[in-house]
C-alpha cells in the first residue's frame, strides 16, 4: 500500500471523538517507530507544525527537540510567539536560530519561484543537520507535511516539506503524523491536544513565508515593505472582526514598481497587493466581500505608514484558476 495515499475509506475527522482515536493511534505508530530515539522538528510556528510538535510532545516528551529556524522571512513578531508559546508556556525542548543573513544572501538575485523555495527548502535542511549534528543522537526528522502538500508535490510547485529534501539526506527516517489529513481536520487534532485556540485557527503560512510573496529576487528592502504591510493588514482585519472568518490573507510585493508622485515629484515605487481567500481544504478559494471602508483604511495606513510604496491593489481572483498565493 502505498503510505502516501489517503485511504478511500477513510473517515473525516470531524469530532473530538475521532480526533482522539487518531491521536491514539499516532501516538503508538510514532513510539514504535522512534523507539527511544531523537526526533528533531521544524517548529515553523504555522498549524501544522504546532500539531506535530503537541502530538510528538505527547508521545515521546523530551525525545523531540523542535528547532525554530528564523530564515529571515517569517512574518512581524513570528518567531517571538513561537518562543512565547513552546518555550514559555508549553515547556518545549525548544531550539531558536536566527539565520536570517544566511538566508537572504542564499536568495539574492534569484528570481524563478521554485528555485527560491529548493533553496529555502534545503538551506532549512542543512540548519537541521548542522543542528543535528551537535546534538547528540537525532535520529529523525519530523514534518508538519498535510495531504494536500502530497497531492501537489508532483505538480508544479516543489512545497519545501514534500519536494526540497536534498540528496544527501542523513536522518533514519521521517516522522508525519498528519500527512493523510486536511488541513480542517489538522485543526480538530490541534484543538483536541489542547492547543491554544488562536493557534489553531490561525492561518496558514507557507514554509518559504514571506519569499514566495515578496515576488522575484528578494530584495531586502522589498521584504522590509512587505512585513510592514502584512502586519498592518493583519492588525485592521482583526480590528475588524474578520480574522476568524477568513481563511488566509497577507500581502504580496511584487517586483516592479509603479509612478507614484509625492510633493510633486514622481517616484518609482513599489504597489502591495492584498489577498484574502476563503477556502476549506485550499484545493479551491473564493475571495470574500471586504467592507470597502476597511479597505480604504488599510489602504491609507499602508502608503502612510510604509516606506517606498505608492499603491495598495485587492485581487478578486478565485482558485482555480489563480493559486492561493502568486508563486
Ligand atoms: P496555492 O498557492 O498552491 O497555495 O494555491 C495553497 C496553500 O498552500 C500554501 N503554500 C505553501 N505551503 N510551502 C508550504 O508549506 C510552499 O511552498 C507553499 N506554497 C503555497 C499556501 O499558502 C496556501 O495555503
């Protein structure tokens, strides 16, 4: 049988009840398969990842050691909550790297999408082994993989958690847990560990971050805007009441700039795009209906408040045929 393919009869987890079945289930897969081994897990922070690091707590307690790779790409005050959460209030065997510099230098001048992600997916692959490597006895390495990653790694994206796993791969194995499910049901087995709520309905955030929104070759300037941005836009949609209600929105940058003119000169600057999309398992998207004075709003703080960009644009594409995100 093929251990990547979702059973056709298998039930949806909808309910505590299911969830605690196969959390049991996982929890005596994931002991006989590690024994008393290392697991080492990159803890982005994200849904999924967070699942695996409560499931893995609960089966294997200090084996797991959770890495929190900063790749210079995550989005404002990210990796502080990270901390805030694992180490602080969960007690996590947690480990923070800041390897920002490493990443953006890796990044600059390259433009083609799927490059950026192999090079984001490997560099985190290589933090890991050197990580590993100091540790003493890390056997596996454990991802937070959903079963639409699968579905799509033989598409045309390379996700960095199904596609970027260099050859020289040195683990015994991987660990999976959630690799069959959807990512609603990802959200029932995080509520079902306990998790914090607004943990486990926040949205997703890709593994490259910020890269795949900050468009062709990252620059850090652009990446700066784009931060800014996304945090202004997350701060008014939750001022707005539409947090919960929508599935995933950000901001994208993207590589060229527009004329813009400010005390009557004209300027190159750079137009952020925002994306809102409403959606259940992200194999197709709707755009939700945003109150244009929230718009508006959003609109004015962002060419106020953010250095070097002179449009704010709201794209109404659905999925298909738009993706989710614009590379
Ligand atoms: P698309 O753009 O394919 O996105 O409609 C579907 C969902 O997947 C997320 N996404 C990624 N997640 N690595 C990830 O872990 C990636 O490279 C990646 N690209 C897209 C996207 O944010 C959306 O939720």
């Amino acid at each position: 049988m093929d251990s990547n393919k979702r059973p056709e009869n298998m039930e949806r987890i909808t309910t505590p009840e299911l969830a605690a079945a196969f959390i049991d289930g996982q929890i005596a897969a994931v002991r006989k398969q590690v024994g008393d081994k290392k697991v080492l897990l990159a803890l982005s922070g994200g849904v999924d990842s967070s699942v695996v690091a409560a499931l893995l707590i609960k089966a294997i307690g200090r084996q797991l050691v959770c890495v929190h790779v900063n790749h210079g790409l995550m989005r404002k005050g990210e990796s502080e909550e990270v901390i805030e959460v694992f180490q602080k209030r969960m007690d996590a065997n947690l480990i923070y790297i800041d390897a920002t510099d490493r990443f953006l230098d890796k990044l600059a001048g390259v433009a083609e999408p799927e490059k950026k992600r192999k090079i984001i997916g490997e560099e985190f692959v290589r933090v890991f082994e050197e990580e590993s490597n100091k540790l003493e006895g890390i056997a596996f390495l454990a991802q937070g993989t959903i079963y639409p990653d699968i579905l799509e790694s033989d598409g045309v994206k390379a996700h960095h958690n199904v596609g970027g796993l260099p050859e020289d791969f040195k683990f015994e194995g991987l660990v999976e847990p959630v690799k069959l499910l959807y990512k609603d049901e990802v959200r029932v087995i995080g509520k079902a560990l306990g998790l914090p709520v607004s943990m486990v309905e926040r949205q997703p955030f890709p593994g490259p971050g910020l890269g795949v929104r900050c468009l062709g070759a990252i620059t850090r300037d652009r990446l700066h805007a784009l931060r800014e941005s996304d945090a202004i836009l997350r701060e008014e949609f939750d001022k707005a009441g539409l947090t919960a209600q929508i599935w995933q929105f950000f901001t994208v940058i993207p590589d060229f700039t527009a004329t813009g003119v400010k005390d009557g000169k004209r300027l190159d600057y750079w137009p952020v795009i925002i994306r809102a999309v409403n959606t259940v398992d992200a194999m197709s998207a709707t755009v939700p209906e945003i109150d244009y004075a929230v718009l508006k709003h959003i609109t004015d703080r962002i060419l106020n408040e953010v250095d070097g960009v002179c449009r704010v644009l709201y794209d109404l594409s659905p999925k298909p045929i738009a993706t989710i995100e614009f590379e």
